[in-house]
C-alpha cells in the first residue's frame, strides 16, 4: 500500500492511506537505505495489524525536495511566519531563515501575523522591507480571522511548510485554514515576550484534497551552513540590479570606495536593515572557524 508519512514521534511514523492513519515502525528502510524517513515522505508499507492499524514501512519513494530545518520532505514551499508585535519581529532571524531556503532554492512567502494587536501600524512598512526584497508578502490575523482567505489562495495546490520563531502564531493560522485537525496552541510568557514551545513535532495536514499544510515547531536560532562570505551577496535578490555599479568585481559591499549596494541603501532602493544583516552576516562568516 503507498500512503504518506504525517507525523513522526518517538520512531513511530504515522502514516496516511486513503481515510486511515496507520502507526508504522520503519525497520526495512533504515536496514536497506539507512535512510530516515520524514514527515512528508511518500512511502509503500505492510499493514501488520488492521484492526489495530499498526504496519511497516518497506519503502521510501523518491523525493521532490528535503528540508533541513524543519525536517520535512516533498514540500513545494515555506510559509514564513513572524508576528508584528508579541513577541516583536527579530529580522536577523528571518533574513537568516530566507538565506537559508534560499539555498535550498525552496520559494518562501513573508507573512506577518497578529495584525489585530498592531498598535503602531507597523505591518505595511515590514512588508514593504521584504516586497523590495523580492518576497510574496501578506499580514494576517489568525485570531480576528483577517485576510485568511487570501493566504488559503497562495496556498491552493501545493504542500507548505510553515516556519517561524515560537509564539507567533503558527499552530493557530494552521487551525484557522482547515476545520478537520486542532493543533495545540500556547500562550506568550509575559515577562520575555516569548513562546513556550507547544508545537514538538512537525504535521501534515489536509486543507483541501491536494493542499497540504505542515505546522512545526517553532525555532530561536539558525546557523548560516554551506556558504563561503563571498557567495552571500548571491542569496540577496535585490543587490543584484546595482553589482554593476560596483568599482571592483568581486565586491564584498562592505568597506570598497565605490559601491553600487551601497549607493542604492543610502538612496533607499535597498532596505537599511537588509544591508545591516547582510554586513553581520557576512563578518560571521569571515570570522568563522575553519575546521
Ligand atoms: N492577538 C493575536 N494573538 C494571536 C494571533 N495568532 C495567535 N495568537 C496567540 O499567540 C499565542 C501563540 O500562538 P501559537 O499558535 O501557539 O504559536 P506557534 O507559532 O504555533 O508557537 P510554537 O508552537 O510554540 O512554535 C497564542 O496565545 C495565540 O492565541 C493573532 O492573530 N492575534
Ligand atoms: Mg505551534
Ligand atoms: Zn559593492
């Protein structure tokens, strides 16, 4: 039988086949292929018990793509979710997430959450920052229901990874988009304006029979991994009009006397804060150790 890997807990897979969920082990796999299955992984498997729905999980079929952080596979694009306020936007975060999808030349959507509690009115500048960047952006409120049914829009057909920093509000947008599965949502600790953590283990669920949506658990920090500094600039879409004016080839941006990147921030053709990142980043990456 061929179904789909849903959630994975504890070496347990769930898999997917037709209207039932079977609780697999994966022992053949990781025997023959040594190979570890993700949720999102297509798979044939033996059903052991029907009754029980327990069954094996014999083989894995070939992937379309495979994500890192979060761990999924076959996904056609990352929902990348960060909240106006509660707790504020970290944009090193997400430019580093971007950086990091990038690379896995997986598309990514800019979404801005909890526009209901945005007092400033900050949501149109953050979504301005990333549209000069070359993202697809929206601002939505899953809790007042704000713009849901544009964001079902991007979403038709496709299988979307949601990512973001915990507390933002992904579990719940998750629920707001289907009425078949409730993911657990937590509250915000007060004192830091932080999440606690309530999404452990990534799934997939149905909001339409051919769109999928995989709610994982949210992340504080991301290493930028595989990447030389000279290849950074590479991951910046928007730099890429003005390399022309740069005096030098091979250009780093940051200190050569004539630099098209540079003019076009002080013009406020590039965002200051997406040039900011870039220079951290990129002295990140000259002072890492070689190991
Ligand atoms: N005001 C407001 N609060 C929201 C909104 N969306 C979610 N929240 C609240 O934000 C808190 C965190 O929501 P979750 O959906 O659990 O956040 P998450 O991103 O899934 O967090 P983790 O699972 O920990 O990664 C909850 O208290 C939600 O009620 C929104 O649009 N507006
Ligand atoms: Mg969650
Ligand atoms: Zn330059």
């Amino acid at each position: 039988m061929r179904g789909k890997i849903i959630k994975g807990i504890a070496g347990f897979y769930y898999v997917q086949c037709g209207p039932s969920v079977y609780e697999c082990k994966a022992k053949g796999v990781f025997r023959r292929d040594k190979k570890k299955p993700l949720v999102g992984d297509d798979v044939e498997m033996t059903v052991l018990d029907g009754e029980e729905r327990k069954g094996n999980i014999t083989e894995l079929l070939p992937r379309h793509s495979e994500l890192i952080r979060p761990a999924v596979a076959n996904v056609d694009q990352a929902l990348v979710i960060f909240a106006v306020a509660k707790p504020q936007p970290d944009f090193n975060l997400l430019d580093r997430f971007l950086i990091m999808m990038r690379q896995q030349k997986l598309p990514c959507i800019v979404c801005f959450n909890k526009i209901d509690i945005d007092g400033d009115n900050a949501g149109p500048g953050y979504e301005e920052i990333y549209q000069k960047a070359g993202y697809r952006t929206l601002t939505v409120s899953a809790g007042e229901k704000i713009r849901i049914g544009e964001l079902k829009e991007l979403l038709r057909g496709r299988t979307t990874t949601v990512a973001g920093p915990s507390g933002v509000g992904k579990s719940s947008l998750v629920n707001c988009l289907q009425d078949g599965v409730v993911m657990e949502t937590g509250g915000i600790s007060q004192k830091i304006e932080r999440g606690r953590h309530t999404t452990r283990h990534s799934e997939l669920i149905a909001i339409e029979p051919d769109t999928f949506i995989l709610d994982t658990p949210g992340f504080s920090s991301l290493g930028l991994f595989g990447l030389e500094k000279e290849e950074l600039a590479g991951y910046y879409e928007e730099f890429a009009p003005y390399e022309k004016y740069c005096r030098f080839g091979g250009c780093s941006h940051i200190s050569e006397p004539i630099c098209g990147i540079r003019d076009a921030v002080e013009e406020g053709r590039i965002s200051r804060g997406r040039y900011e990142n870039y220079c951290l980043f990129y002295g990140e990456l000259r002072d890492r150790k070689k190991y």
